[in-house]
C-alpha cells in the first residue's frame, strides 16, 4: 500500500510518496504524541485555573499573606502581655476595694454594737430588692467597660466610707455626752432622807428652799460622781462644809457636801463612778450624808430624775 502526497508549487508539481513501514510509523508516532500533547494542554489549563481559583499558589501572595499573619500574631502576643499586666492592676485595685469594704464592715458591726440595730434586719448580704423595665436594647453586658465601674465603685465606697465614720463620730459623740450627763446615785445603795424644793430646816425649823437631796450614807463610805467631768470646786463651806463641784459640760454642774474628805483637787478630771471623797457629817449637818445638787446653766433642777436615770 502506498500513499502519494502531492505539492502544488509555481514552479512546479512535486509528489511524495510514503510507503507502508514509514506510514505505520507516523501514525504510530502521532498516537504517541496526541496523548502527551492532550496531556499537557490539560495540565496547563486546570493550572490556570487553579491559581485564579487558590491564589496562595502565587509565591508573592503567600508569602505577603504569611508575613501577615506573623504581623497578627505578634500583635496578638502584645494585646496579651498587655491584658495580663492590666488585670495584674485592676487585681491590686480590687484588692484595696476588698480592704475599703472589710474596714467598712468593721465600722458597721461598731455602729451596730454602739446603737443596738439588729443587722440581720437588714439582710446585708442579699441583694436589695429593686425593679425597672426591662430595656431589650441594653448593651450586653460583656460590653460594660470595667475600669470606669471599679472607678464609680471606689467613688461610691469613699462616699459611703465617709458617711458611716461621720455617724460613727456622732454615736461616739452621743456617747460621751451620755458619759457627761449625770446618771445614776452619789453613793452605793441609799435613800432619799430629804427632796428637792421648799421644807423645813431640820435644825433650824425655818421654811427653806432645798437646792437638792440629801442620801444618807455611813460615814467614810465612798462618795461618786455621777459623770465624767472636771473639778471647780473642793474646799470648805459654811453650812455645805466640805463640797466638792464637778463641771460636765453642756451647762451641767453637780455638788457633793458635807464630805468628811475631799478626794480630788480643782483642776481634776474624773470619770463617772468614781470615789471623788468620803461621806461625812460637816458642815450644818445631823448626820452622815451626801448633799447631793445638779445645775444645768447654773439653775437648779431636782435631781431625783437624774438618780434613777439610766447610764
């Protein structure tokens, strides 16, 4: 079998003529390389577009991208670093609030000692009951910004810290002038032998006034002041005999007479209970006993609801 080729020329007409063995080998050859150039023509175009479809197949892209995520990551390593050293002092201020608090409380338990107010009346720790609407558009609250809230927190607590230690000045105040008030007797135990106001002297039978009590008492027993308070008298009378006079302050004065023995000199402070002379009989007296007077802003007033006035 034989194939002739012919070549049309200008010039000339040419012929080529292939035999069987060299027509078995170009078709074999072609068989060959149709496959190879299918093959490549494929991979060429599934590359294409590949790298349309994943652009980190482009060397520049991934590495632009890579660098970029090392960017991101040695941010992220800072934002830590910097959350971690930002808790480090939101835990120290959290820690003095705590301090802010206990000493509050302590403050509390005082107040409560001091006035007698039963704290579990007040359910202090439980949450006080309140209300409101409910706001479906509040702002999560993942959102609040914690740094300003434990500032509104040290603001509130320094307000209330300041609150409690005024009322805590007052109730020590309160209790001081309690201290400084007269209340209670002049001597352990006793009785009223004569009241305050207008009576007949025992001695010398004419109509008087009585500027106090009189509490009979054995002789040297203890004579106490009924406050705390500060001496401005102790020296001998006439009719008193030997007095003493406390000043207590806010227009308060006591007197003690007819002492066998002053205890304690002008210029002295003394507290309440204590021994401030001994019960005699000087002075314009029948027997052992306390003439026992209060003033207040140098009037005087019966004294006998001060006796039994509690402390």
């Amino acid at each position: 079998m034989k194939i002739i080729l012919l070549k049309d020329n200008t010039s000339k007409n040419g012929a080529l003529c292939l035999s069987g063995h060299k027509l078995f080998l170009t078709g074999l050859g072609l068989l060959v390389a149709l496959p190879v150039c299918l093959g490549l023509a494929s991979y060429w175009v599934v590359s294409a577009i590949d790298r349309s479809l994943n652009p980190f197949v482009d060397p520049e892209y991934r590495i632009a991208v890579e660098t970029r995520v090392n960017e991101q990551q040695q941010e992220m390593l800072k934002t830590r670093d910097y959350v971690r050293k930002h808790m480090d002092v939101l835990g120290r201020r959290v820690g003095s609030l705590q301090a802010q608090v206990s000493r509050i409380h302590a403050v509390e338990q005082r107040i409560a000692e001091k006035s007698g107010i039963d704290l579990e009346d007040f359910q202090f720790e439980q949450d006080p009951p309140i209300g409101g609407v409910a706001d479906v558009d509040a702002v999560d609250s993942e959102q609040i910004d914690i740094e300003n809230a434990i500032v509104a927190i040290e603001k509130e607590l320094s307000l209330r810290e300041s609150e409690i230690a005024a009322v805590d000045f007052l109730l020590s105040r309160s209790s001081l002038e309690t201290k400084q008030t007269p209340a209670g007797w002049p001597v352990e135990g006793g009785w009223v032998s004569s009241n305050f106001g207008s009576r007949l002297h025992p001695i010398s039978g004419k109509k008087q006034f009585h500027r106090g009590v009189d509490i009979p008492g054995k002789l040297g027993a203890s004579v106490l002041a009924v406050a705390d308070g500060v001496v401005i008298r102790s020296k001998k009378a006439s009719t008193y005999g030997w007095v003493i006079e406390l000043d207590h302050g806010d227009g308060y004065t006591t007197l003690y007479s007819h002492n066998r023995k002053n205890l304690v000199a002008v210029g002295e402070t003394v507290v309440k209970g204590q021994a401030i002379a001994e019960i005699g009989s000087t002075g314009l007296s029948t027997g052992p006993h306390v003439h026992f007077e209060v003033a207040k802003n140098k009037r005087s007033i019966n004294p006998v609801r001060y006796l039994y006035k509690k402390s």
